[in-house]
C-alpha cells in the first residue's frame, strides 16, 4: 500500500472539512451518545432550558443531563459505562427517598426506582437496594474497575452503599468536555427547536384542538376557506387533502363541525 501510494499520489483524498453546521452536529451528537439518550430527549431538556428563563440555558441544559439516575450511578462508580448504569437502574437496583413529600407531607419512604431518565432533586437521598444481587454487582464492579473521582455535589458512603444529591453539578465539574457555543447554535435559528404552532377560533382566545373530529379535518380558517372553494378535490398522490376534506365523494362537507355526531363544537 505504501508504494502504491507513492506510484500513485493523485488516489490520496483528503477528508473535506466540517461546515458551520457540521460542527453543531458532531458536537450535538457527542452528547447524545455519551448520556445515552434520543433526539427528542435532547429536544425536551433544550425546550425546558430555554422555557426557565432563569441563568444561562447551556447550563441549565447540561445541569438537567447530569441530574439523570442513570448519569448518577455512572459517576459513582457503580458501573463500568452508561449504558451498563441505564441496565443497573431498569434492572431495579437503585432506590431514592425525598426529604420532604408535598402529597404526604412528611420525609418519604424508601422507593425502588426503574427509570433511568429520573432527575434527582437538590437533597434526595439514593442507595443501592439492600439485597445480595444488588450488593454483588457493585463488589464486582468495584473490583474490577477500582473507586473512582466523584464529583462536589454528590456525597457517598462506599462502605454502607447510600449517597445524597447535594446540589446541581459545578460546569467545571461535567462528565463531558463540550463546546456550549455549537450546541446552542443548532437549538437556535431557523434549524433550531419548532415551535409549537397553535390556532385560535375566529374572534376568541380559545385554541382550536387537535383531536379526533369525527373524521373530518381541522376547523381551521384557512382550511374553512379551502373547503368552499373546492381547492384541492381533485389532486392525486401527496398533494391529495385528507379523505376530500372529510368525504370520499367529490363534494366537500362545507360544515365539517355541524353534521355528525361525533362531532366537536
């Protein structure tokens, strides 16, 4: 391969670079996969940060990731990886207790949690289920791997197996190095977050749902207006409106609301 190379230098093709875009991207990608979570997860934590209005929403969005159960176990060192801490918490082996419960009104009992995606409040207690399977698969991790370096705001007890979440996790302290700059950028502009686009009756403030309407479409204006005009009856394939505006003949319902009786008003 070497002197191939060197008989043929024009076969050498260099990687292109990364646009703008790309860089977002590879970034956003980067921290997906290392907390082990979906796209629209990403969506939902971005959503709440910006929502808050409360301090920088990077921070807020990488101090939600790292209050995750799953995140917790791993920096704990009671796993070897992520996803190894995502199966030790759906396997049950996790349990967590509040300070204070508004429902009861008192400091909770202890609880088995099974959802990694589970954020921890500031002052919850969590431990390592008392049992011998539980137990063994933490020895065994701990033995292998060795203790690890725990971040400020998680305290632990090795011996006894229980911990607290103090407070939200220092930036300095993240389990990932990222670029906040890129990531925001590809939650913000015209590719940034949708969203959500909602439609009012015609001289009010109530919001036209988005529910089943005894098969007709949604009430919209634009689409009262479409339907009197006839616009789009006969088109075919993708451009075809939904079942000709609520009926398979070729003439519309004008009225989708008024005839019918599953029928919202």
């Amino acid at each position: 391969m070497l002197k191939r190379r060197l008989v043929r230098p024009w076969r050498k093709r260099t990687t292109p670079r990364l646009s703008e875009w790309g860089h977002c991207k590879y970034e956003t990608q980067r921290v997906r996969f290392h907390y082990n979570i979906k796209n629209k997860q990403m969506e939902g934590y971005m959503r709440k940060a910006f929502t808050r209005g409360v301090g920088d929403p990077m921070e807020t969005f990488m101090k939600q990731l790292e209050s995750r159960m799953d995140n917790t176990v791993w920096r704990l060192g009671l796993a070897p990886t992520m996803p190894a801490a995502r199966h030790f918490v759906r396997e049950g082996h996790m349990q967590y207790r509040r300070d204070y419960d508004p429902e009861m009104k008192r400091r909770s009992k202890w609880r088995t949690i099974s959802i990694p995606s589970m954020r921890l409040r500031v002052g919850d207690h969590i431990r390592v289920k008392p049992r011998k399977s539980s137990y063994g698969v933490v020895d065994k991790v701990m033995e292998e791997d060795g203790p690890v370096v725990k971040p400020g705001h998680l305290e632990w007890d090795v011996d006894k197996k229980k911990g607290r979440y103090l407070d939200t996790c220092d930036v300095n302290e993240l389990g990932l190095k990222v670029s906040e700059d890129e990531i925001y950028r590809m939650y913000t502009g015209t590719r940034g977050l949708r969203k959500k686009h909602f439609r009012y009756f015609e001289g009010s403030n109530e919001v036209i749902p988005v529910a089943y309407n005894g098969g007709r479409i949604r009430p919209t204006p634009e689409n009262i207006i479409n339907m009197k005009r006839g616009k789009g009856l006969y088109k075919q394939g993708r451009r075809c409106p939904p079942s000709l505006w609520g009926r398979r003949g070729k003439t519309p319902l004008n009225n989708p609301w008024e005839t019918g009786k599953l029928v919202r008003a």
